[in-house]
C-alpha cells in the first residue's frame, strides 16, 4: 500500500546508510526500533517485508513479563506518536493514506484508556437503563458493540487464517483473546498516560530464558521485577463487575451478563496470574539466596 510500518526489532536487517542518514539510534523513546523505522521512511527510504522468511521468536514466559513488554511498547509508541506525528501530519509531499496511517498506527494505544473508562461506565449504564425495552437496549448497544469488536475480530481471524486454521480454531480462542486485551487495559493505560506526561522510564527488558515449544524455562533472579500495585487494581475491577454480575442476574438483565463475564474474567485472570507469577519467582530468589555459598 505504500505506508509507514515499523521495523521489527528482532527480525529483520539494516542498511548502515539507512541508519545514519535517519539520524541513527535515538534514545528518547522506549521503542528506538519504531522511532528509526518512521524517521527513515520520512527520509525516503523504502523497507520490504518478506513473509516467506520464518525468524523464531521466544514470547514471554509468564504474565509480568508479558505485561512489561506490552507496557514498554504502549508507552514506547506514544512516545514516538508525539515525537514524530507533528512532522508526518504536516508534511507536504506524504499522501493523505500514509498519514492516515500513521496516525492510527502510532495512536492506537489511546484505545486502552478508553476500554478503562468503559469498564468503569458499563455496570453504571446498565443500571441506569436497565428497565429499558429489548429495542431500545438494541438500539443503542448493539452499534457500540459492533464498533468495539468488529476491528478486533477480523484482525485476529486474518492473523490465525495466514496460520492455515480451521474456522473452528479460529473462533474458539476469541473470547479469551479478547478479554486478555481488557485485563491488560489497566497497565496499558498506566504506559500511556505516562508518556502523554513525559514521565521518564527505564527500558525494561524482556526476559528471554531458551523455551521452545512446550519446554519452559524458569525466568532467572537477574529479571526479577518489583511489586506493582497494577495487580491490586486489576483485582478490584473484577470484583466491581462481579459486583454487576449479581446485579444483572437479580434483576434478570440476562443479556448484559456475556459482556460483564467478559471483562471479569479478563481483569481476575491478568490479577490473579499476576500475582501468583511474582510470588513464584519471590520465592525462587529467597530459595536461591538462603543456599550456602561455595568457599574457595
């Protein structure tokens, strides 16, 4: 299509003429590979994606790591959408597409602040309306309901179709895809309310550990992360729409239940695995500290 994309930071290669002429590595973002990757393209250059060529990746191995990788792009991207989106917006030469573009590509983070705001509204609106008839509550749910997921379906079963799956395996995972994304919406708005307030962060790596396939290695105590209060108010959420969902099952607002399971279930599952991982690994580093050292 001839827009902007980024340049995968593990999985793809650089011309040295490229990266000099883009003004090289900068570190005022927490996603330099992004930051290059649109710098670049504004200069001219050109990059090719070939899907032929498979490059393995290790994903993470449990939630808090995930939920680091996740926080630092988030914040990373908004970093780089302040950075460079005055540029790409006012640029005379770049079409219209391409700045349609980046705009929603570099922006799109501010998606998860808004879930927030919405898990926070729904059980309220459901209240207020709840006396309302079926052709009312459709009218005014069924769009937004659309509107929100649509996107994220049809991303999601053209990601799992280039996987050469059944229809069957491409459905059956979107609900709890779905409500990962809403459990996440928490310490993703964290990251991008700090970058939208240039609140500086150290670049937290992601811990890579030699898994492969169903062989999963322990994450060493050098990875070890601090306690964050994330997890807390991950909990709290999922008790306030367990909250609704006694609510809705009282007063026999049946309709509304998928929805409130939806979000419950993804706020309690990143809370509790959350928590669990950090304890686990806790334990780990005072298991290893209390072993008596080796003299020489």
């Amino acid at each position: 299509s001839g827009c902007f994309f980024n340049f995968n930071g593990t999985a793809g290669v650089w011309r040295r003429a490229t990266i000099v002429d883009a003004g090289g590595w900068q570190h005022d973002t927490l996603t330099e590979d992004l930051d290059l990757s649109y710098r670049a393209q504004l200069k001219g250059w050109q990059f090719m994606f070939l899907p032929d060529i498979i490059s393995p990746a290790e994903v993470p191995v449990d939630m808090n790591a995930f939920k680091g990788q996740q926080h630092r792009w988030a914040k990373g991207s908004i970093q780089t959408a302040r950075k460079l989106l005055p540029t790409i917006l006012t640029s005379k030469t770049l079409p219209f597409h391409v700045k349609r573009e980046a705009w929603f590509h570099l922006s799109n983070n501010i998606a998860y602040p808004l879930m927030v705001l919405l898990a926070v509204m729904m059980p309220m609106s459901m209240v207020v309306r709840f006396q309302h008839g079926m052709y009312q509550t459709l009218f005014l749910d069924l769009p937004v309901f659309l509107a929100a997921t649509a996107s994220v379906s049809f991303f999601y079963i053209a990601t799992v179709r280039e996987l050469g799956l059944g229809w069957w395996e491409r459905i059956k995972y979107l609900p709890f895809l779905m409500s990962l994304g809403i459990g996440l919406s928490i310490n993703q708005s964290r990251a991008v309310i700090e970058a939208l307030l240039h609140h500086e962060s150290e670049f937290a790596r992601t811990p890579k550990t030699g898994s492969e396939g169903n062989k999963v290695q322990k994450v060493q105590k050098a990875y070890k992360g601090r306690r964050s209060w994330v997890p807390y108010v991950e909990l709290g959420f999922a008790a306030y729409f367990a909250g609704a969902i006694w609510y809705a099952f009282d007063h026999d607002i049946y309709a509304s239940m998928p929805y409130l399971f939806l979000f419950m279930f993804g706020y309690l599952y990143v809370g509790v695995t959350s928590m669990f991982d950090f304890n686990k690994r806790r334990q780990a580093s005072e298991t290893v500290s209390g072993e008596a050292q080796p003299t020489v």
